[in-house]
C-alpha cells in the first residue's frame, strides 16, 4: 500500500477527520493538514486503534475493526446534516450543532470567479421549487455529497471588503480564483490579502486548466513567492486544479470546501437569538423591498420582527435562494425578506425584536446613540474651532499625490511648477510620478496612502475607473496644465487648518419655564427671529445683562426632540442651566467654517 490522504484514510475508516488528527498527535506523527498523506506503517498502526477502541467498546466508529476499506461505511447518524453525521463519533468540542460553510469566492478580472460559481449552481443547485422565481439574491445553497456549501454569489473582494468594512464576517472560507494561463494578478495578490486580513481560511483554485497554455505549475511556483506555499511542495496551502468549462476538478474543490469547513467546526444555535448580516438588498418593482439576510445565529420565521440600522420590519414573506417559500430559517441559510421599507446595505447587522414595541425600542435607543455621537463629534468639532480662534496649530500637512502624464517632459514640467507651490503649512508629497494611464495599483496606492490621482492628458481605462468608484478614490484627468495646478491649489487650500467665525442664527423670547425630571428647567420659548439649532451656542440676557453663555444641549417641539425650530414657531429649549426664567432672551449662534484667508 503506498502512501494515502488523511482526510481519505479517515473516510475509509469511518471516523471524522478530528478523531483522525487525534490519533496522529497521539502518536507523534506530523502533518500539514487533513490533506497530508501518511505512509502505510503508521496506517496499519491506526487501524489497530480503532480496532482496540472498538472491542473496549469505545466511541470510535465500529466498521474501523473489521472493514479498514469500507469506503462505504458510515457513521451513526446523530443528526440531519451529513456534516454533523461526520462528527457524532469526535468528543464535541461544543453542544451546538454543525452549520454549512459561507463560500466566498475572489480573483483577478477574467479568471473565471462568475464561470465557476455558475457551474456549481448549474450542477448542484436542486431545480427551483414550483411557483418559485429563481433570481439573483446574492447567495445560493448548493448540495454535494459532504452536505450544504453557501456561495455568496457576488464574485470579488469588493463585496467581501464592503461586508468587512461594516465590521461583519459573513464568509468562513475564501476561494481564491487564479487562471492557469495568466497566473498571479495584481487583483489575485488583492484578493489574498484580504483574505489574510479577515483572517479567512482560503483555498486556491487553478482554474482554466482545460486550456492548451495552462500552466499549473507556474502559479504554484508563483504562489510560493507571497510564501503561500502548496502542500505538494512542503506547504499547507491547499491548491485545487479546476475547469469551470469542464467542470473538472470542481467536485475535489467542494470536497476541500467541506474537510475546510470541518476543521473550522462551524457551529451555531439554531435556537439561540437571532443574528444575521444583510448580503444585499434592493427595490422590486412589484414586491417592493427586498433584502437578502444570512442567517448567522438562531431561526428566522415569518412574522419575526428584525432591525437594520435604525429601521425596523415584520417579515411579510421569506424565500429561500432557490425561490421557494419558506417558514423559517436557521444558521447559514440565506433568505431573501419582504417585509423591510427601507433598502438595508450591504453588511449591516440584522438583529430581531420580540414585538414591534420592542422593535422600535431598538431603533429608538440607536438614534439616540447615533444622535449623542454626532453632538460629541459637534462639540470636538466647537472646541476645535475655538483653538483655532486663538490662532493657527501651526502644524505641517502633507498632500499625497499620484501623478500620470503621456511624457516625460510633461510630467518634469508639472513637478517643477508643483516644487514652488508648497509652502510652510503644506507640504506635496509625489508618491508616484508615471508615464501613462493610471493603473489598478494606482488606485490601492491611493486608497491605503491617501493620495489624489491626477492624470495629464492621459485618461483611466474603463476597468481602473469602476475599481476606482468601487474604492471611492478619484482620478481627476486634465488637459490643460493649469487647470491641473488650480486643482493642486485647492487641495493645498484645504489641507489648511480651518478657520471658523461665529454666525449669529436667531432669537427666543423664554415664555414659561417647564420643569422637566430628566433634564432641569426648559425654557418655553417662541422663536421671534432666524431659527435656533441643537448644540448651537446660546446667550441668554435678562434687561441689558447677558446672565448666561453655553450651549443648547435639546431642542423639542411638543414631545419630540428636534434639530431645528424656525422663526415663529413655540418650542422648549434646555440650554443646559437652570435658572432660566420668564422673559429672558436667547440668543443661538454658531461656529462655521470660513475660506483661509
Ligand atoms: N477555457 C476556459 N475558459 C474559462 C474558464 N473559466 C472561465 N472561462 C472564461 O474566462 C472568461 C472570464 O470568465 P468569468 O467567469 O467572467 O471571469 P470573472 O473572474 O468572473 O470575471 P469578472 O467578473 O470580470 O471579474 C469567460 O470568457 C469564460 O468563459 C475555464 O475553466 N476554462
């Protein structure tokens, strides 16, 4: 017998790849992963074990002692879910049951990330139930023989990096698309790193190997300069030939997805509270808003009420990726939801409420959080501005800038005039000075440096512009070299400290003093002229004598709190002092921004 697979050895055996990597530490042997092979010795020695474990009646799988081949053999099933069917014999590292893997797959322009997940949904996508619309939800279930495998089905790190940048984790396992004919691309080392930053699991897939100028062997060797070495060269990178034309090899990527996933030990609580992330949502003509949630803890049912950001729905109806309507839905199910009436994005967390009370409690308190953070960030903001009142900070600021022209003469040109444009305050930093169109790499460099690209006579392709948008970086193109040193102009200008002026905004003639037991004395007030604004500064004066300076801590109209009131209109102003009284003026104002001079 030569040598054989972890992962094959414990499917042959019967017993989990767990319960396999026990028996291996036990006895000393080293591996890089389930997919490490071991040679027939230490096999037979395995064997042995499980058999001894057997006839003490054990926990170990029963057809281990008399069927060391059985391929077949499975293990008692504990649960539905062939995934947890694997574990029943491994000691549970938790009570809470298994739940399929959330694939995510990622990869250069072109490599194929759409063809693959096509294939797969094509071939291990169950038809669509009856009465059921199958359409894009942004994720699907697909079946093999190791149980249900989610893909998120928006190829790119775009997606994965916008679900990322709103603190959720969605996927557990990353695909890494890399064409065989191409190799490693500056979005491929893109991709990568995201994946390295989440912390995601990944697995490299080679695809396009149907193709005549394929050439696997590059990319490994490619691989291993960004030390992702493969296992078949000593590493525990697990890399996968694939044809997403042919479908080869895609059935050993889902095995690796599944054994991936199995050391992960995915788990959740089906009946734990509800958790979920919004993959995607968006406006139907018909059916009006829907959104597409992961299902990450606990069970979803129609009727639940569920919170997103500071909104809140009941769920009308809930389908399942294949379109078919479904009651309830536990973890790593994605449900597309009727029910929301406002369009939730990407990445925002779900939570659920117990009724609709407690819904709009949720959100109420949000707005309240939200709303303190903005004043906090208002009254830095007044403090700042207060600073700078006293005089400049007399820091140094650096503009970083990318420049790309069509010559060389152009671009000495342009940093020569750029030299004489710095000044004490501002410094210009030319982090890259090119010939030619912006590039993709531009792009990143701007966007983890932030630098502004500023292109002469040249233009971004097609492809630089959406990673561009995508990353919210602009690329500003110019034919004339001045109207590209304006720009510069302007930019210097707004490096440059603020400077703020006081505006006056309005006045209040104080009618009554409510007293309120959370917050003090209100003054109830009208509003005889301009308009009084939350955090605006107040002066209040009694005859000719200003007996009070701060700031308007709440503004409400009848019970409801407000950002502003205009002139002529009644409403309670707590200015943060408590001896307000009837027939005082306040007087609002606040700090704005001003043009340097
Ligand atoms: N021969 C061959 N062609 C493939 C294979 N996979 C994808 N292609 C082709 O490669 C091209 C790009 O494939 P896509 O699936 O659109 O690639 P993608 O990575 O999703 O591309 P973007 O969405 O633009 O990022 C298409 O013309 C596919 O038909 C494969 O395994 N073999």
């Amino acid at each position: 017998m030569s040598k054989v697979r972890i992962y094959t050895l414990a499917k042959d055996l019967g017993v989990d790849n767990h319960k396999m990597l026990e028996i291996l530490d036990g006895l000393g042997v080293s591996y890089k992963s389930v997919s490490s092979t071991i040679d027939e010795e230490n096999v037979e020695i395995i064997k042995q074990i499980l058999a001894d474990e057997a006839a003490e009646g054990g926990d170990a799988a029963p057809a281990a002692a008399s069927a060391p081949a059985a391929a077949t053999a499975e293990p008692e099933e504990a649960d539905e879910t062939p995934a947890a069917a694997a574990q029943a014999d491994a000691e549970p590292a938790s009570d809470l049951p298994h739940r399929a893997p959330v694939v995510t797959i990622m990869g250069h322009v072109d490599h194929g990330k759409t063809s693959l997940l096509d294939y797969i949904r094509k071939t291990r996508v169950a038809a669509k139930e009856a009465g059921g619309i199958t359409q894009h939800v942004g994720a699907f279930e697909a079946k093999t023989s190791k149980g249900k495998i989610v893909f998120i089905d928006t190829p790119g790190h775009e997606a994965f990096t916008t679900i990322r940048a709103r603190g959720a984790n969605v996927a557990d396992i990353a695909i890494i698309v890399i064409a065989a004919d191409d190799s490693l691309m500056p979005q491929t080392r893109e991709a990568i790193a995201h994946a390295q930053a989440a912390k995601v699991p990944m697995l490299i897939a080679i695809n396009k190997v149907d193709l005549p100028q394929a050439d696997p062997e590059k990319v490994k060797t490619d691989l291993t300069q960004l030390n992702l070495v493969p296992e078949e060269y000593g590493g525990d990178v697990i890399v996968v030939p694939v044809s997403a034309k042919t479908g080869e090899g895609v059935e050993d990527l889902l095995e690796y997805i599944s054994l991936t996933a199995e050391l992960e030990d995915l788990r959740a609580d089906p009946k734990g509270q509800f958790s979920g992330v919004i993959i995607e949502g968006r406006v139907d003509k018909q059916a009006g808003v829907l959104a597409t949630v992961m299902v990450q803890e606990g069970t979803l049912h129609v009727g639940d009420f569920l919170v997103v950001g500071e909104n809140y729905g009941k769920i009308k109806a809930m389908t399942d990726s294949n379109g078919g309507r479904i009651k309830e839905a536990g973890p790593s199910t994605p449900v597309q939801i009727l029910g929301f009436s406002e369009v939730p994005s990407s990445g925002e967390t779900v939570v659920s409420a117990k009724n609709e009370h407690a819904a709009r409690e949720i959100v109420a308190q949000r707005a309240s959080d939200r709303r303190d953070e903005e004043d906090a960030r208002e009254r830095r903001k007044a403090q700042r501005s207060l600073a700078d009142l006293l005089g400049p900070l007399g820091e140094v600021h650096t503009v970083n800038l990318i420049l790309r022209a069509d010559t060389q003469g152009s671009l000495e040109a342009i940093q020569g005039i750029l030299a004489r444009k710095e000044t004490e305050d501002v410094k210009l930093n030319v982090m890259l000075a090119g010939i030619g169109a912006p590039t993709e790499g531009d792009v990143l460099l701007a966007s983890t440096a932030e630098a502004q690209i500023l292109c002469f006579n040249v233009t971004p392709s097609a492809a630089v512009t959406k990673v561009a948008e995508t990353k919210e970086i602009p690329i500003k193109a110019y034919r004339i070299i001045y109207e590209m040193i304006d720009e510069v102009d302007r930019l210097i200008k707004g490096n440059l400290d603020p400077v703020f002026e006081e505006q006056y905004l309005g006045r209040a003639e104080v009618r009554m003093v409510i007293h309120h037991p959370k917050s003090g004395n209100i003054a109830g007030s009208y509003v005889t002229d301009g308009m009084f604004k939350r955090n605006a500064k107040a002066k209040v004066t009694r005859g000719k004598e200003v007996v009070y300076e701060g700031t308007v801590v709440g503004l409400k109209r009848f019970k409801d709190d407000v950002r502003e009131v205009q002139q002529g209109y009644e409403c309670g102003i707590n200015i943060d002092w408590n001896d307000v009284q009837e027939g005082d003026i306040i007087e609002a104002s606040e700090m704005v921004e001003v043009e340097p001079r």
